[in-house]
C-alpha cells in the first residue's frame, strides 16, 4: 500500500489533518488501533477556541457545530467570597469559545471521512515505524496473521501519550517534561439541565469543582478527588452532595441532579516531549503533549499541531517549499509550552494542593483576589481561554 502520508491514531487531530489533506488532494492512510465504536465511546472535553472552529469549517465538518455548539462569552470562577464571571468576549475584542462535545466533533470528522472514502483502518495491531530517516519511510502493521506495510512519504504520530510514535525516536535525542499532580478529576455525565448557561470554576477549601454542559439537556460535571479514589467510591448521590457543598448556595440549590450516564476518574498531569519531529515523522497531540484539563487547552493544542502540519504539507506539496516541516517542531512546542503555562496556573489557583503549607494557601488566594481585582490580569486570562493566534 502506498500513501503519501500515513497518520497513525483516528481521534480528532489524527482525522482532522486527513480530512484537510484530502480536500486539497494530498492522498493519506489513517491507521487506528481500536474500532469506530471505541474511539466514539470516550467522553472527552469540548471547549473550541476560534481558531479550532475556523479549521473544522476548513475541512467542511463545521455544519453541526455551528447548528448545535453553545457560544461562550465569558466563564464564572466561584470562591469563598462569591462567585466573578470573567468576560471573555470584551476582554478579547469579541472572541469567544463553543462548547461543542469531542464525541460529537470526532462524529462529524468520521462521517466526513467516509463520505469522501477517505482510507480509515481500524482495529490495527503491532504498528511500527520504519526508516523514519530515510527518504520513504514506511509503516507497517498486523491485520489478522497478515503484515501489512504502508510506503509513504511522511508519518504523523497522533496516536495518544501511550502510542507508538513518540517512542519511535531515539532515547537519546527525545527529551520528556512531566509534572504530575496530586489528585485527579472525578467526572460525570447526566442527562439534566445545566446549571449555568456558562461554565463555573469553583475554588473551595473542600476541593476545586467544575460545571460544564455539552448542550441545554447534557451537563458534564468534575469535583477534585485523590488518587486513590476509585468511581466505586462514588455513588451518584455522595457525588451530587459533595459537589453541592463546593457550589455558592445560590447555584447549589437550583442544581438538577439525576443518575449519571458516564463517571470515570482522570488523574492530571502536565507532559511534553521534544522535539515533535525526527526525520520524516511529526508528532502531534497528545502523542508529544498533555495539559490538565483546567484550561480547556488540550484538544486545542492538538489543533494548533494539525494547523502548523498541515499548512507545512501545503507547501511542500503545492510550493515544494520545506521550511514548514523543517521548523514544525519549533513552531509547535512554543504554543504548547504558552498553553502549558496557562494550564498549570489555571490548575495551580484553583485546586487544593494537599501538601501546601499556609504560605501556600494564603499566596494561591491572593493570586485569584489579584484575578478578580485587575482588568489587565483578565484580559491575559482572557486570551489564553480563546485561544492564542496559530
């Protein structure tokens, strides 16, 4: 088999950048490692950042979200002293996010891909990645007892943190960041009305909390846990109690609860690997990079990743220019590290850090008064959420 681009991992950035190439007629082979129906099962989160949308309209996948996303122009951030809403959309000059569910992007990017026969393989086995220095690298992977190989002429690693791609480079030239955190998210799922029409941040000296929604009749709830937490430990009503007791009274007493569709526990972590490419493979998502949740920034780094890619691609197809794809791994790594930044200030600030000392704790509140109290901190807090130019 021969492609002139083979992608291994069928998420969004993995499909995005295959649907993108595609319409502008670079040929390209999606290789993944679990079915349709797996992929589409995992609940992930679903905060757009502009220059996500635009790329989703690029590649003629934007109808849905456009009809159905919830526009955000501002986010809530509740505290012992009440509860400020941060005006995204005038500390931007009239930016703002859509609430749109990953399943439901990921949806849209598979029925794209199938209507223009797009080559998607699933359920792969023991994909490996060959020559990646040589001028036609090639990949190869295992369908029942036969090996297949796909000749190509670059390879793009969205296959996730635990993927084969990053690991395909040498030990000795990739170079991993990693900070850990001491607790994870409890999510869950339920089919009731939102409590807010925009998300809620909520600092408590119980643990930090979340309200987000997926649309009017889907909400998506998070409360801090520690690690050692199972979703066993967690019934539906102890979690619908502690996240009440982490709420504004106000909030917590028009909060619609109901049995839970989907709970899982997600440990945090902040990762990135360097660099994001190695001869002719290029890494992108969370194969090279993950953030805590807190700032809605990963789904959005992945899209910034597809943005540089596939416009490097561009040119060295239409213009037989390579300075994109030589300078891709730059380019990418410095919005990931600024996405990076905000992500551990966002969680930094707004969670309960268990081996703080009171210095801590008592800098962490100032921090969030100083937030409230400046329009120019704002403003930054602002720009990140929305999102910063590609």
């Amino acid at each position: 088999m021969k492609t002139q681009v083979c992608i291994i991992g069928g998420g969004p950035s993995g499909l995005l950048l295959s649907q993108l190439l595609h319409l502008k007629g670079i040929d390209t082979v999606l290789l993944e490692r679990q079915s349709r129906e797996y992929v589409l099962s995992r609940i992930r989160a679903g905060v757009l950042e502009h220059g996500f949308a635009e790329l989703m309209r690029e590649a003629q996948c934007g109808e849905r979200m456009d009809r159905e996303g919830e526009i955000h122009e501002g986010v809530f951030i509740a505290h012992e002293r009440g509860m400020d809403r941060i005006d995204l959309h005038k500390h931007t000059g009239g930016s703002s996010v859509i609430v749109y569910g990953q399943t439901e992007l990921t949806r849209d990017l598979y029925d794209a891909r199938a209507k223009m026969k797009g080559n998607v393989i699933h359920n792969v086995e023991d994909v490996k990645l060959c020559d990646l220095t040589a001028a036609s690298p090639y990949v190869t992977y295992r369908d029942g007892d036969k090996v297949i190989r796909v000749d190509c002429d670059y390879i793009v690693g969205a296959d996730g943190f635990h993927g084969v791609s990053r690991k395909a480079i040498p030990k000795d030239i990739l170079r991993e960041y990693e900070r850990l955190y001491p607790f994870g998210w409890l999510g869950v799922l339920s089919q009731t009305r939102p409590v807010s029409p925009e998300l809620i941040y909520a600092k408590h000296e119980r643990g930090f909390a979340l309200c987000s929604l997926r649309s009017q009749v889907l909400s998506r709830y998070y409360i801090q846990v520690p690690l050692t937490d199972t979703v066993e430990d967690w019934s539906d009503d102890a979690f619908w109690t502690e996240l009440k007791k982490r709420l504004p009274a106000d909030v917590a007493a028009r909060l619609v609860t109901g049995l839970s569709i989907e709970k899982s526990i997600a440990p945090l972590r902040s990762f990135v690997a360097e660099p994001m490419s190695y001869g002719r493979l290029y890494l992108a998502g969370d194969a090279a990079h993950i953030v805590p949740p807190t700032g809605a920034r990963g789904l959005n780094s992945a899209a910034s990743d597809i943005y540089y890619l596939y416009h490097a691609m561009l040119d060295h197809y239409q213009k037989g220019d390579d300075g994109g794809l030589k300078g891709y791994s730059q380019k990418a790594l410095a919005r990931v590290w600024k996405a990076q930044r905000f992500s551990c200030w966002m969680t930094t600030m707004l969670h309960r850090f268990p081996a703080n000392i009171p210095y801590d704790d008592k800098l962490q509140d100032t921090e969030l008064q100083y937030l409230l109290s400046s329009q120019v901190a704002q403003q930054s807090m602002a720009e990140n959420y929305v999102g910063l130019p590609f």
